[in-house]
C-alpha cells in the first residue's frame, strides 16, 4: 500500500502536525484540521477509519488512558498502526510539566498485548493491541554515550529499566501498536 492511500489521523497534533495527516487538537491556535477535546468521547470519526494514528506526546495530558485507547481501537482499522510517544517514566521531562497525568515504563502498553502475561493478568478492558515495538528516544542526539545507551536500552529494555534507568534516565519511549 503506498503512503497516498493511507488515512492517517495526528491525535493532538498540536503544531507540529504530521504531513499528509488528519490532525486533532482542542486548540484552534494550533496546525490542527479539527478542533475536539481529546477528553470527549466519541472521537468525530468512524468506526475502522484510519490506517495510522499517531499520539505524540498527548497521551500523557489526558484523563484516561484506558478510554483514551479503547477510542482509538475503535477508529483505527483492523491490523492498523498506532504509535505513542510518551516522556519515560523516569525523565526530568515527564515530572517537568505540572499538565502531565501519567507516566510510562517499558511494559505500559504490554497491558492490551493478549501474548502478554500483563495482558492476561488485568481485565479492565476489551481492547487489544498487539505491541509490535518499543523504542527508546528515538531523537537520540549528538552524544555518544547517549547513543550508546539507547542502543543498549532498545535492544534490552526491561533490563535497562530495571538495572540502568536510575542511572541514566532516557527522555522518552514510543510504543508501536497493531490493532488486533
């Protein structure tokens, strides 16, 4: 499928929209095509409408991240993408901003993966994701030792979290979902 017949849709895209995207936001001084609080439940789109949809550090600022994905379930197609970017549950960033509601480890969205042992473990919704990857700031920067550590976190995160992360907090972490 080339990238001109897919329907992306940009959850709080706030002013830096993606191209070729539908974007969201509840600001009209942003970039966004419709204006709606991300709060409000349904989103203004169909049901199995979208291809893609991104969530980039918007996630964090909402009220309930379990309605939150149960609406983008709702809307994206089945075997379709969603990406998340949050600040690391760890980061300066993530504490830095008083707007912010929740927070994120490595296993945050293995929660509606049913292959998932957390997954099977809690039952507070029906919505599954399947969680193809997930990545440690991808913005890495000019550091080496920073690149350095991302490697090392991306390609064992659970032990970078629970070994390393206390000493060298990464930035941020995005989780790539596929709609089950």
């Amino acid at each position: 499928m080339s990238n001109t017949t897919l329907k992306i849709l940009d959850l709080g895209c706030g002013k830096k929209k993606r191209k070729g995207a539908i974007g969201v936001d509840f600001s009209d001084k942003h970039r966004a095509d419709i204006i709606h609080n991300l709060n409000n439940f349904p989103y203004p789109f169909d049901d199995d409408e979208f291809d893609e949809i991104y969530l980039d550090n918007v996630l964090e600022h909402l009220d309930d991240v379990l309605l939150v994905m149960e609406e983008v379930h709702r809307i994206c197609k089945p075997g379709g993408m969603v990406k998340v970017i949050v600040p690391y549950f760890r980061s300066v960033w993530a504490f830095i901003d008083p707007t912010h509601k929740h927070y994120f480890t490595v296993d945050s969205f293995a929660y509606f993966d049913p292959r998932h042992v957390i997954c099977q473990r809690y039952d507070y919704s029906d919505v599954r994701f399947f969680l193809e990857k997930t990545i440690f700031n991808e913005d890495i920067g000019n550091s080496i030792f920073k690149r350095l550590v991302v490697k090392l976190a991306n390609y064992f995160p659970n032990k970078y979290e629970y070994y390393f992360s206390h000493f060298y907090p990464l930035d941020d972490i995005s989780y790539i979902l596929k709609k089950c």
